[in-house]
C-alpha cells in the first residue's frame, strides 16, 4: 500500500503551496551525500575501489551499493549502514519548511502527529 507523503498532505490541507514543497525537496536533494563519498569517510573502501564501483555501474542500472556488493568490496549490512547515514545526513521535510518560513513549528507538530495518525498500519 502506497502511503501518503507529508509534503502532499499539507498542501491537501492549504498549510503549504505546491512551489514550497518542491522547493524543500529540491534542499532535501542537495543535502543528499553520495553513498561512495559516506563509504570514504567511513574508510569501508578505498578511492581505487569507489571510482571501480563508479567505472561497473556505467553499463548498468544498478545502484551503488549493489555493484559495490556484486564486485565484493561491501557487504548487505555494510550498505545499510550507509544508507542510514545518507538518510540522516538529510532535513526532514517539514523542518526545512519551518527553516524557509513556509509553516511555523507548533503547526507543523500539529500537522505531524495528524499525518501519522491517518497513516495505514
């Protein structure tokens, strides 16, 4: 079951603007850190290895971190772990909104706690 996104709730509720949403995700998308440049700082590969990775996945739709377990440099975990990382390294949505002055933080707490709770199980 496909959920619902914060961004588009608050827009079905009038809180925020299409132009706004897009705008926090493009931030969103700014701060996203590759996951080769994560695996550097986390000294899990070396440059040879980021950039054999990099040279594997030209001629293939697969992602990063699969190309980096089929050619044995990461595990499954290893590339959780990243992606944990990745995904933190990143504002929330709502708080990037708060930052550009879109929506103030008691309403957005509000709309949070209504967003979550009309969230299917």
């Amino acid at each position: 079951m496909i959920k619902n996104r914060l961004g588009q709730y608050l827009i079905k509720h009038g809180l925020v603007d299409e132009a706004a949403v897009y705008e926090a995700l493009n931030t969103q998308a700014s701060q996203k850190i590759p996951i080769g440049k994560i695996a550097l700082n986390e000294k899990l590969l070396t440059v040879k290895q980021v950039f054999e990775i990099l040279n594997a996945q030209i001629d293939t739709t697969k992602l990063f971190g699969e190309v980096a377990i089929e050619l044995g440099y990461l595990n499954q975990n290893d590339v959780k772990t990243l992606l944990y990382i990745q995904k933190n390294c990143v504002s929330p949505l709502g708080e990037i909104l708060v930052n550009m002055q879109k929506i103030d933080q008691q309403t957005l707490e509000r709309m949070l706690q209504q967003f979550h709770h009309s969230q299917p199980k």
